[in-house]
C-alpha cells in the first residue's frame, strides 16, 4: 500500500544536486555494490505500521532554489538576498564534507547507504588511524577504481574506503542530536568551530526568515512521525550521500533522520531506492511518500 503527498515546491523541476556541486561533478559515475542485506528487515514482532518516504530539496528544506534565486521569484522576496544565501549555506555544505566526511576522497566512490562497504571493514581501530597518509586517494586516482560501476579495487583499497564510511557514520552519530548548541561538541572540539557556528547559526535564521520557517514546519512532521512507534522517517535523495549528510546536520535533521535511514539515488536513481526500501521493510506496511516530483508520485503508486 502506498500513498503520495505532493509539496507545493518553489519552482518546478528542482533537483537537490547542489548546484551541480558548483561546477563538480555529480554525474554519478560511481562504483559500488549495493549490498541489500545490510539494510536488514524488521523483526517479526516488529510494530512498524508506516514507512515515510521524505526527498530533501525544496521538501524539507529548501537549498537549490536558493541558489537559483526560484523561491524569491515566485514567493515575492529579493532575488540576490536569496542567491547569497544559498551560495553561503553551499559552501558550508561543502565546508564541512570536505573537512569532515572526506568528500574529497569519496566524491567519486559514491555510495546509496552508508552501509554498502561495510563488509570489507575488518573492524580495525581507528582511533589512531592517519587518513591522511594511507594512500587512499592517491591509489584511487591513479586506478580510477571509482569511476566504472561495479569494478573493485584491491583488498587493501577496498578496506580503506570502508574505513572512511566508517568513520563518517560514527561523526554522523556523534553529532545527530544537536549539531551546534552552545555546549555540544561541535562547538567544543571545533568540527565547525565558534566563528563558523556563528555564522551557521545565523545562516539559518536568515533562511527560516526568508522561508517563512518552512524547515520549522517540515521538522514538526518530521518530529511528530518519529515520536510514534510505529512510524519511521526514510530519506531518499538525489544528493550524493556525503553532501546528502552534511546537509542533514546542517539542517538539524539527524534526530529524525538515523543514518541507516538515509539513500542517496544518485547512481542508481529514486526507484530502485525504493525498491531497497521494500526489500528491508517489507510489503505488509504503508509507505507514505512526499516529494516535489514525479519520481515519488510513481514510486507511491507501485
């Protein structure tokens, strides 16, 4: 059973591809298995009645009409006000996954789930691995092993683009909760820093201001569906996965939003997203799909 909730989105079609990572690419020209079986089903006792099927950009948040300056023109604010702010939320989009989630390694090792590596992890500890002087991108570069879908590379370059995904769900998990409170650890062991904290904090005042809180509204759903047992927040997005979550920090949507609860469609397109998450959840539950576009209309019909 599914169902369609169509959002009356700021210009049409938008596409949450960040601008094209202002002129990187974004052509989804990635390796990368897909391995369903790490996104395990529900328990048979489990109660889970709905499965919410959010898209990101101009859903839940609005980002690219920002940057296209749609959302002024078509709701009456200024044009280049919206402009720079989306320019100025970009770069602390691209900031943080740059610094932090070594999207600068993965941009082109893009992967559906943050699982999808995982079982070439060996578990080693990490807590005084140097990323910074194992190989990995060179190694990447060099083989191009990213590029073709379904090629792999070696054991050895395999564990360590495993060990990068890793690494980024345990930051994801650190700092879901509460990305920038004044005493969080974000602001204590500088992942943004005070001076950018402040900006960040700003920046999203400015844009609540210019959106008439429309991130406010989406987080009341957003937070009333995952007060509920028998509910859960899914994220399908055409953003690539480490951009998809920063992002998602940024915003304040890790409380919501679980990071095994996150799929970018990038390479493989919203449907077969879709068709994962039937897989994991099954076909007994109601999933209840919203989005700006006709990807998540057709996917709520089937």
């Amino acid at each position: 059973t599914a169902e369609y909730s169509t959002i009356h989105s700021p210009s049409t079609p938008i596409k949450d591809s960040d601008s094209d990572r202002l002129r990187r690419s974004t052509d989804g020209k990635a390796r990368g298995r897909g391995r369903r079986n790490n996104n395990p089903s529900p328990p048979p006792d489990s109660d889970l009645e709905r499965v919410f099927i959010w898209d990101l950009d101009e859903t839940i948040i609005i980002f690219h009409s920002l940057l296209t300056g749609s959302y002024a023109n078509r709701y009456g604010r200024d044009p280049p006000t919206s402009v720079s702010l989306g320019l100025r939320m970009e770069e602390m989009i691209f900031n943080l996954a740059d610094t932090h989630l070594f999207f600068n390694d993965l941009e082109e090792c893009d992967q559906v789930h943050i699982d999808d590596v995982s079982s070439d992890d060996n578990g080693q500890d990490l807590s005084t691995y140097n990323f910074g002087t194992d190989g990995f991108p060179a190694a990447a570069t060099s083989a191009n092993l990213c590029l073709a879908t379904g090629v792999r590379g070696g054991v050895d370059w395999m564990r360590k683009l495993a060990f990068r995904y890793r690494r980024v769900k345990e930051i994801y998990n650190t700092y879901k909760n509460n990305v920038g409170g004044k005493h969080t650890l974000i602001y204590s062991t500088g992942l943004l820093g005070p001076a950018k904290r402040e900006a960040w904090l700003q920046l999203r005042a400015e844009i609540e201001a210019l959106t008439d809180s429309w991130l406010t509204l989406a987080l009341k759903a957003l937070t009333l569906i995952h007060s509920r047992t028998n509910c859960v927040n899914i994220l399908v997005t055409t953003t690539q996965l480490i951009p998809a979550l920063a992002k998602v920090l940024l915003y304040g949507l890790g409380v919501v939003f679980p990071i095994e609860n996150i799929y970018s469609a990038t390479k493989i397109g919203k449907e077969s997203c879709f068709e994962r998450i039937i897989q994991r959840f099954g076909r007994k539950v109601v999933y209840v799909v919203i989005g700006d576009g006709v990807e998540e209309e057709q996917g709520a019909k089937k």
